[in-house]
C-alpha cells in the first residue's frame, strides 16, 4: 500500500546548527585523520551520494510517531495515546504526523521523506540487547559480530561516485552497526570548558612552533568553528542535535566521509509516555530539530543524501499501568534527504483488532526492515546484487524495496 499526501511549500524551524569552541580538539583531531587518509578521483558522475543511519536506541513507539488515525480500531486500542485534532498533522486519509514532527512534515510535502510502517528485523523477542544486535548486525539473530553498515563500506564499489574508504561514527563508542573488517573513524564532542579566543591564540602558535600536524588541525577547526558562527545569546542544543550538526559538518566536506551513524539513546518509553505532553513528546521534538539542524549544515549536499532512522523494535499497542507501552515489535522506519523518493508511506496495513496483532499485542511486522535497507544501499550506491547478500547474508533471498532514492 503506498499512501501520497497533498504537498505544501515547506519551511523549516531550525535551532542554531553549530559547533562551539569547545568541541575543537575532537573535529580537530578527525579532520587530520581525513586530511592523512588516502582519496581517490571524483568520478564524472553528478551524484555525489552520503548516507546517515541513526539508530533510535529503546524501541520507539511507531504508532505514536505516525499514528493510523483511519484505522477504526486505532482509537479503541490507543484510548488516551489516541491522537487526533490539533494534536495530528494529517499525511492522507489514514496515516498522520505527530504535531512535534513539524520539520519531517514539511520534508514529506516536499517529497523528500518517506515513512515505512509495520516494519521491523527479523527479531521477535523482545530483549534489547538481542533486538539492537540484530538491528545492527543485520543477521537473522543476535551473535554477529560485525555491522551491516561496516560491512556495506567494505564492499562498497568505487565506480561512480568517490569510494568511502572510511566509515564515521558520532559519539563515545563506534556502535556495533560500524564495526568490523572497514576502517572506522569515531568523533565525539569534547567536554572541556569552553575556551576563550587569546587561549585558543596562545595554543595554536604553541603547536606550529611544535607540531605542524596538530597545528594545522586546529586551524581547520578554529575556521570551522568561525564558519558556524557560533556566539553568545546562543539556545544550547540537545547531544543529539549537536551530534547531527558534527554529521553535517563531516558528510559535507568534499573530502570527508561518505557514510556515516549516530546512536540516539532513551526511546525505552515503559513511563510517562505521553505522546502530546510526556517523554515522548520530548524525544520527537529533539528528533525533528535534529532533521532540520542536519539539512541546513549539509546544505548543497543534501541533494544527494539520504538518512535512515531505525529502532530495535516497536512497543505494545495498548497502554501499560505506568502511562507507557511495553517492548513490541512492528513499527516505522524514515527516510530523509534529498535523494529520497519521498512524499509517500509505505505499508502492508496489518490493522488493529486483537486478532490481528501479533500475540494480540503488537502491531504485526509486514515489512521486513533488511529489506529498506538493501533498496536504499543498492539505489543509493548502485550496489551490486552479490556485495549485498554478503552485506546481509542471513537475508539473501529477501528482495530489496526499489525506488526508495529519487
């Protein structure tokens, strides 16, 4: 089933997307490791084309992020999770928006997003370690040991396009989705205290009498920093729209990473769910500031981009006893960017009724999640047929979706 909304000229509400002096050791320390790497020629192709996953860590609740509103069981089952009115921006006759998605709605009005609902891994479970082992090895089970995401920059092919001969990871710790046999480089932002503009003079002309190598890294981050513009007066910014504005800044670089990931902790709704008011409401405004904060730093290339937010699994269609939902299964997957063939949903509606659910508790997966991304990988990349199945071995046979990039 593919659902299509009326389109509207979009606009878009973007805190600043910048990053602070006090994050220039770390984007310094990774531009030199860029500027150290070995590149390759761009080809005479036009598309230039990156790829973000962001892994949305504690299963998000997909039927409050898009809620089915033209299901007729839909509010029968949410009860006080039902939303509707002012509460919904209205993608079709069926499908809706949370109103904290403002940002996501207007990139699907301009055909640059698109949602898969009733989607999920193979996984049925229920574990969180199990179920984010199988989101990110991208096997048919827990007890991989290297990342589908790793795995797609070892093979990827360098016809077209420049060979992303390194992965980027934002954050503490490479997630498992980019370990493996692929180099990766790992950027998190530093936590010293902010410095002020004649210590950061007095530490730059002490490495160039020094170190021409460190040198010349903090002057690309102090002209990195000047280029953002950040000054006092300044909103703070969430980690992870900060940790988006680093994606835009690297994948924006003619001569950065191609492919990059981002975790983003605390989707485990158990409590104080409240998809209007509650955590969730907080966690989909920071999500969709997140959206904007990227597309504006990638500028021009967000043309050729595309971004895929995932989760384990989905959660329990009704309501707990703590005004949450508990572990499910089926539930969205998005794609941003502007080489998405957005403006769409996609789904293979299993409905609401108790007899349709999954253990009549879980909106029942429809939608294999392996195989967005195997469309995404094989339109995004011209990914051969045979790097893919080793790309997702234990799924092989499972055909990837097509025109999902424009």
């Amino acid at each position: 089933m593919v659902r299509a909304a009326d389109k509207t000229s979009p606009t878009f509400e973007c805190r600043d997307a910048t990053l602070s002096r006090r994050r220039l050791i770390g984007a310094g320390s990774l531009a030199a490791a860029w500027a150290m790497m070995p590149k390759t020629a761009v080809s005479l192709s036009s598309r230039d084309p990156r790829f973000l996953c962001v892994v949305l860590r504690g299963a998000l609740d997909g039927l409050a992020a898009v809620p089915p509103v033209g299901d007729p069981n839909y509010e029968r089952l949410r009860q006080a999770f039902s939303l509707q009115g002012d509460a919904i921006i209205m993608l079709d006759g069926f499908f809706a928006l949370n109103r904290h998605l403002s940002n996501l709605a207007n990139l699907y009005a301009a055909d640059e997003a698109l949602i898969i609902h009733a989607v999920a891994t193979p996984y049925r479970d229920r574990s969180h370690f199990d179920g984010q082992d199988v989101l990110e090895t991208g096997l048919g089970g827990p007890g991989g040991h290297d990342g589908w995401l790793n795995r797609a920059v070892h093979g990827m092919p360098s016809a077209g396009q420049i060979k992303p001969l390194q992965g980027l990871s934002i954050g503490p710790t490479a997630p498992l989705i980019m370990r493996g046999p692929a180099k990766t480089l790992s950027w998190q932002e530093s936590r010293f205290p902010e410095a002020n503009e004649d210590t950061s003079a007095r530490v730059l002309k002490l490495y160039q009498a020094l170190d021409d190598d460190l040198a010349a890294a903090m002057e690309a981050a102090l002209d990195l920093d000047e280029t953002a513009g950040n000054g006092a007066g300044t909103p703070p910014l969430s980690l992870f729209n900060r940790e988006m504005a680093a994606a835009a800044r690297f994948l924006a670089d003619p001569e950065g990473p191609r492919i990059a990931a981002i975790s983003s902790d605390g989707w485990d709704t158990h409590a104080r769910e409240n998809p209007t008011s509650g955590r969730l409401a907080r966690l989909l405004r920071q999500l969709d500031e997140g959206i904007a904060t990227l597309k504006v730093g990638l500028g021009p290339v967000w043309r050729d981009t595309v971004v895929a937010f995932v989760t384990e699994f989905g959660r329990t269609a009704a309501i707990n006893g703590t005004g949450g939902t508990d572990h499910g299964n089926g539930t969205i997957a998005i794609l941003v960017g502007g080489a998405v063939n957005g403006g769409r949903i996609i789904a293979d509606w299993p409905g609401l009724r108790s007899t349709d659910l999954l253990d009549q508790r879980d909106l029942k997966p429809t939608i294999d999640l392996r195989s967005v991304l195997k469309g995404v990988l094989q339109d995004q990349f011209e990914m051969p047929a045979e790097i893919l199945k080793g790309i997702f071995p234990t799924g092989g046979a499972l055909p990837g979706l097509r025109d999902l990039i424009a």
